[in-house]
C-alpha cells in the first residue's frame, strides 16, 4: 500500500506518480508489482 504525502496528496498527477513508481519496482524486482493508494482520515483517493 502506498500513502503520498505533501504536495502529491492533492496533486491531479498522483496516479501518474503511483504509475511511475509501479514500472520502477516493476523493473527492479523483474516481477509484477501492484500498488493500492490509501488515504489517510478525511483524504479522498482517486
């Protein structure tokens, strides 16, 4: 599970970011990762 902080908490291009980070553990472990964004109370995930 994955939790953005700061500035990416509100940031329209967040799941671009949680897109990116997918590929680069992707292609560091060489096997198929999925991340699940979580919200902290009173955040909204998109």
């Amino acid at each position: 599970m994955v939790r953005l902080t700061g500035a990416c908490t509100l940031c329209k291009l967040s799941s671009l970011t949680l897109k990116s980070v997918q590929a680069r553990l992707v292609s560091k472990l060489g096997e198929l990762v999925g991340l699940i964004p979580v919200a902290a109370a009173g955040e909204v995930v998109d």
